[in-house]
C-alpha cells in the first residue's frame, strides 16, 4: 500500500513558499529543518535544507544552476539515471526516509528545482512505494520576472522562459498525479475558498466551525510581502500568456483538459529549438573571460575549439574519458563547455610544450584513438 505524501511544485517567485505556509497550517508537516527566512523571503522558504543542498549539488553535477543560461537547455534524454548521478539519489532517499520516520501525518516537501527533476523523483516515490500529490503554484509570468529581476538580476526573456519550463515539465511529468493549480493571487482575493480546495484536493480534514482555521491562514497570507501585481508587462516569448492563461483556468475550475494540447504545441517546440538553445549558450560561454585555470597555472579565457588540447583534458579528468567511452558525452570538448566550464576544470592549450605537460594515460589515448578512427 503507498504511503501519499505533498510535492510543491512551481518557478521560483510563484508563491511555491506561501501555498508550503498555507499547507502547514492545513496540517502538511515539512519537517524541522527548514531553510531559515531572509530579506527575499521574510515569511519563510519552507524548503527542507538538505533536499535543497542536494538538489544544488546534483544540478552542479550536472553543470547547471537554476538561473544560468545552462538551465534553459532541455535535458538529455535518461539523464537521471546517469551512474554519476546515483549517489544524489541515494542521498535523497535517505532524506525521504528520515522525514518519513519522523513525520506522524502528511509529510510534505517544496523546492522549486523538483519542477524540472521529476524524473529523478518519480523514481525515488516508487522505489519507496509513495503516492505523491502534487501541487503546482502558479503566479502571473510578468510579476515572476520583475520579482526574479530584483532578486537576481536576470534578463527578462531568461526568466519568461524559466517560468515556462517549469510550468511545461511539472504539467508533463506530473500527469495524472497532479492534484491542483494554486493560482497565487487568488490567496489574496478568496483565501478560504482557495484553501478549502486545496484541502479537499489532498483529502486533508476541513472543519465545521472555519473560523479560527482560517483566522491563522490569513495570519500567513501578508499582503506587504506581495511587490508585484499583474499584470505588468506583456509577454516576450511565445506561448506564455497562453500557458498563463490555461493554469489559471485550471486552478479556478479544477479541470486540467485545456493544457494537453498547449502541452503537445510547447513540447514539440521546445524540442526543435533545443539546438539553437545549445548553440547560443556554447557561444555565450565563449565570450566570458574567467578564471579557468589552463594547465600552464595562467588564467585565461574560454578557449577556442582549435585551441583545446582533446587528449590532455581526457588524461587528466579520467572520469570524463570514461563517459566519452561509454557514449555519454560525445567528447572531452563537449563536456568540457556544458559542464567542465561551470565545475571549473582546468584545460589544455595545445601550444604548451610536450615537456610540460602530463602524459597521457592510456584510456585517454584509447578515446582519442577511436575519435580519430570514426572520424
């Protein structure tokens, strides 16, 4: 028999951390250690701290951050379950398993990163035999980018496309799992009409008598903490007033139908942008001038192709020979421009003296050898 739990999903800035607030009050236990408040978020996070910490690690390994240009790409296919990988997975089973033990009723978890890495956990709620319910806060894409633009700093276009991937991939991962839209300006508006959905939508006990219930939930609705309101600006990319326009009329009538075919439109579009996508950010990583450090000790710029010594990068980073070995990474320059560069692995130029430069180990010429050969 499976054991339901609560999954908040959204894009950063959507009210993810006030619907988890909410949620709490309903009954939904997030454990104990939580990630503590701060100037950006003053009510609070409710993000597990080690579900967070794991899910950064495990997007570093993957050469990503949720706000680079990296977390626009979309991901390999199978890329959860990648043997480097594992050990994230590991980690967060035996997260999971804790709160569990510890936890008398509905346990609950939120971090925004989950949106885009539902695969990975779909995985873990089989193997642990769990029912997730999830949730998804949505929140008028322009007030998400002014938001994302005072926190982080980022180009408008960037977030709008953000906000699309995390809406578009926890819609599509989810499926048939997905209990309900939370729209978040409607907690504003109709705060006891929204949070007795959600309570029927995960089967929590809505009282007789509301009246102090939902006393504390407006206690935890602050509209000083709400700096943006829609609409602001109108939409910079494709199919994001559409997509708005379909989650809200989800969350306000409870029926889901309207996004299956928008789904199909941004899913195949998606799909035959995604090498333009690569190609702009190969391009733009080409363009900084960082502190990699090249094997001679010097900092320099992101190399060129022409410049990039093949054999010496794979001799010194073996783990990547063995990726390109396995067909994992179509070369050592592939890997090293969508992750080495953001784990700041040193490179090689190939004007370095051969007296200088480590020897090639034998798997790494092997690799290079069968490049040459299929070449």
């Amino acid at each position: 028999m499976t054991q339901p739990i609560v999954v908040v999903l959204g894009m950063h800035r959507s009210g993810t951390s006030l619907l988890a607030n909410i949620l709490n009050v309903l009954g939904v236990d997030f454990g104990p250690q939580l990630l503590p408040a701060n100037l950006h978020n003053e009510a609070g996070y409710w993000e597990q701290t080690e579900i967070y910490q794991t899910q950064e690690s495990l997007l570093h390994c993957l050469g990503r951050n949720w706000s680079g240009p990296a977390w626009t790409n979309p991901f390999p296919l199978e890329w959860h379950r990648v043997p480097e990988l594992q050990p994230f997975k590991d980690q967060l089973i035996a997260i999971v398993r804790k709160e569990l033990a510890q936890t008398k009723g509905v346990w609950g978890f939120k971090d925004p990163r989950t949106s885009r890495l539902l695969p990975l956990w779909k995985e873990i709620f089989d193997e642990l035999q769990l029912e997730p319910l999830y949730l998804l806060a949505v929140r008028e894409p322009s007030a998400v980018v002014e938001s994302v633009l005072k926190r982080d700093g980022l180009p408008a276009s960037r977030v709008e496309l953000l906000w699309l991937l995390h809406n578009h991939e926890a819609v599509r991962d989810a499926g048939a799992g997905l209990r309900l839209v939370v729209d978040y300006d409607r907690w504003f508006t109709a705060p006891r009409e929204q949070s007795r959905v959600v309570a029927e939508a995960l089967n929590l006990p809505w009282p007789d008598s509301t009246d102090t219930l939902v006393a504390e939930i407006q206690q935890r609705i602050r509209p000083e903490l709400r700096h943006y309101q829609a609409p602001l600006a109108s939409s910079l990319l494709p199919f994001v007033t559409e997509t708005y326009a379909a989650l809200r009329h989800a969350a306000f009538t409870g029926t889901h139908a309207g996004l299956c075919d928008l789904q199909t439109h941004i899913g195949l579009a998606l799909s035959l942008c995604s090498p333009w996508l690569e190609a702009i950010n190969e391009v733009a990583f080409s363009r900084q001038t960082v502190g990699v450090v090249r094997k001679d000790g010097q900092s320099a710029s992101f190399p060129g192709r022409d410049e990039f010594d093949e054999l010496r990068y794979l001799s010194a980073h073996q783990d990547v020979a063995e990726a390109v070995r396995q067909g994992q990474c179509g070369s050592g320059w592939d890997h090293f421009v969508h992750y080495g560069f953001a784990e700041r692995r040193c490179w090689f130029q190939k004007d370095i003296p051969e007296a200088e430069a480590s020897p090639a180990t034998p798997l790494a010429a092997s690799v290079v050898q069968t490049q040459s050969t299929v070449k």
